[in-house]
C-alpha cells in the first residue's frame, strides 16, 4: 500500500523496533547484516559517540547502505559524516535524533552530498533530511532543489521560517511535521505535487499560502486545497477558530488534514464530501462536534436505560471512505453516526477514542465494523427495523 501518512506508521514502527534488538552481525558499536553482493548495511548504530563518521568496511564488508531507522532515537549524537561508500538510506534513518544538527558527507560519494550540514541525494536533487537539532530559526532551501523528501524536516523545533525555491515540484509526506517554531510557510508557484500531512502538527503554523500562478493548489483563508480532485490538503494547526466549516463542494480530506487541531471544537462538512484520509483528524482533542452540510437529518435514539434522548453527531450521507487513524486520539468525541453508503474505515480508525459511541443502520458496513473491532455502537432509527 501507498504510503499515506509516515507520522503515523513511524511512531509505531520506531516503538516496535527500539524494543527490539536489531538483528545481524556486531562489528564494534554496529550491527550489521550482509546483503547478497557481498556488501554491508548498517542496520542499528549501538554507540554513544557524539560525533562518527561512519565506516567504509565492516568485517572485510564495504559499507554500501543504512537501514531504515538504524540511528533512530539517537539523542546524544550531534554530527554524523557519511562515508564514499554509502549509496542507499532508509527512511527514518535519523528520526528523533534531537542533537543532531549536522550531516556530511565524503566528497568522493557519488550519490549524497551535504550543504549546510543537510543531507540532499544527487540524482534526483532531494533534499533528505534536515537535522532536527539544527540550531538555526531560518533556512532556505538552495535553488535547483526538486523535491523534499518524506519527513525531511521532522520534528525541526528551531526554525521559524522556510523559504521555499520557485524549482521545487515536490513536498513529501509528513515532511514538516511537529515544526512547532513555523508560523506561516508559502508555497511556490512551480509546486506540483504534495503528501499526507506535510504541515501536520505544526502548532504555531496559522496560515499557507501559494502564488495564484500555481494551477494545481490555491489557498483559502489560509487552507491548502488541490483543485482537480477538490481535496483539503492542510489546515494549519495553528489557527485558533474552534469552529470551521468545510466548502461545499470539496469530495476529500486529505490524509493529516486537520492533525493536531487542538483548537477545533466543531466542525462541518459538506454533503460532497466522499473520503476522509488516514489520520485526517489525529490529535484533534477538544472536537466534539461534527455535522454534515445540507446532508440526511440528525439521528435521535435512545440510550437503552433511562429513555433519555442523544442526538449523534452525523458524517455526510454520500461519504464512502475513512482512512486509517483517522479520528485517532480525539478523545471528547463522544458520537459518530453513519449513512449506508459508507463501504470502508481504515485500521484503527477511531484509536483512543474512549469515549465514542458509533451510531449505525442495521446490518450495514458500519455495524459490522463496530461488532469486529469492539467498538460500543447504537442502532440508528431502531424502531424501523423492528417494525418494517
């Protein structure tokens, strides 16, 4: 499957792997596994060193890639130098690596090069990763960069601004997330693809903006939305509404959409609207309101005891689709009702939601997800289907 949200899958990927002890061949402070070339990859760093340059053989095995989080929660190093031999890097590599504020790189490897202690691949002019313990509040991506990578710039406290080159085409998934210091960004007119979550969590972030040149994203009040398949793709988690309202015309919420919306108490969508993303309002803790623009009437049902009347909060009719994680995390969501339209909900789609109530039809899609993950659900209209 697409990778849709990295926020998400790291976190648990990285809990799963601390735990555990990365497997291979130990050669002083590395582990290490040997691929069938005949070449090494390191695959978890073991040292406390704050600053290594990283070997070029290991065990008569040159040292050709890095492994998917090897330096992962790394906190007390502070410089890495990567070696010539180094031709391939996982993702996550340096992930909560909160000291390291430089990366670089031998000038005789043909495939990375460092600027600025940051880390950018040649080929395809990336740029990889920022440190997350760069002290500098600014930074400007150099001219001729192409794209950022997923999670470059992850967990980057320090900055404050950005500047982004009019060359750039590509911003990857989760790519700034929790750069809490970020207060506005704006895009650039040549920007023409983006991920999931590229600003999720950004707390102090209250506004995006794009050149109205850009014939692929425009920006509303602050919102990022893509135009050909009228999706929202990023509302700053900054901003310090408690209620919005989403357009009437928008068919998607992107995947970390509204991320980390401490603020939003209410929110509403539009009775267009057909799939919200993974992780769309992850972290959203104080929404307890969500209504449907112009869609079916709200659902009353009784709560089984005292006869009292709830009144549930209610997902468009025409929605289809909900992406995994989706509502994680937001715990005073007490109600969600569905229609039987809906045909998917992603894997834990409502994860520490302790509080909710799913409000479904009889025999629909949405019930059978309730019954199958545990969830505490209410029929809707449950007079009807005793007396059909």
């Amino acid at each position: 499957m697409k990778k849709t949200l990295a926020f998400i899958l790291v976190v648990i990927f990285t809990i799963a792997l601390v735990l555990t002890e990365a497997s291979g061949d130990v050669s002083g402070d590395y582990t290490y596994d040997v691929k069938s070339d005949q070449t090494a990859t390191i695959t978890r760093y073991r040292g406390d060193e704050p600053s290594i340059v990283l070997p070029t053989v290991l065990e008569s095995y040159i040292v050709t890639e890095i492994d998917t989080s090897a330096f992962t929660l790394c906190d007390t190093l502070t410089s890495v130098t990567l070696s010539k031999t180094i031709r391939t890097i996982g993702n996550y590599t340096f992930a909560f690596c909160s000291t390291l504020s430089s990366i670089e790189v031998s000038p005789d490897n043909t495939y990375y090069s460092s600027i600025d202690g940051v880390l950018f691949r040649k080929a395809d002019k990336t740029l990889l990763t920022y440190p997350a313990g760069k002290p500098d509040t600014t930074y400007s991506v150099p001219y001729g960069t192409l794209a950022i990578a997923d999670d470059a710039f992850w967990n980057c406290e320090s900055l404050t601004s950005v500047s982004l080159p009019d060359t750039l085409l590509t911003i990857g998934s989760s790519s700034f997330y929790g750069c809490n210091g970020l207060t506005s960004v704006t895009l650039p007119s040549s920007l023409q693809t983006v991920g999931t979550g590229i600003f999720a969590a950004c707390t102090s972030l209250t506004s995006l903006t794009i050149s109205p040149s850009n014939t692929v994203f425009t920006t509303i009040d602050g919102i990022l939305f893509r135009t050909e398949d009228k999706a929202l793709l990023a509302y700053p988690a900054g901003k310090t509404a408690t209620a919005y309202t989403v357009p009437q015309g928008i068919q998607a919420i992107g995947g970390g959409a509204f991320s980390g919306c401490q603020n939003l108490v209410s929110i509403t969508l539009p009775d267009t609207l057909l799939s919200i993303g993974d992780a769309a309002f992850t972290g959203c803790t104080s929404l307890t309101s969500i209504n449907a623009l112009n869609s079916f009437p709200p659902v009353t049902i009784s709560d089984g005891n005292a006869g009292n009347l709830l009144t549930s909060n209610i997902l468009p009719e025409a929605l289809t689709s909900i992406g995994d994680y989706a509502f994680w995390g937001c715990s005073a969501l007490a109600t969600l009702g569905f229609s039987d339209t809906l045909q998917h909900i992603g894997n834990n789609a409502f994860y520490n939601c302790d509080a909710l109530t799913l409000i479904v039809p009889l025999n629909s899609y949405a019930y059978t997800y309730a019954m199958d993950n545990e969830i505490s659900y209410l029929y809707t209209n449950t007079l009807d289907w005793l007396n059909p």
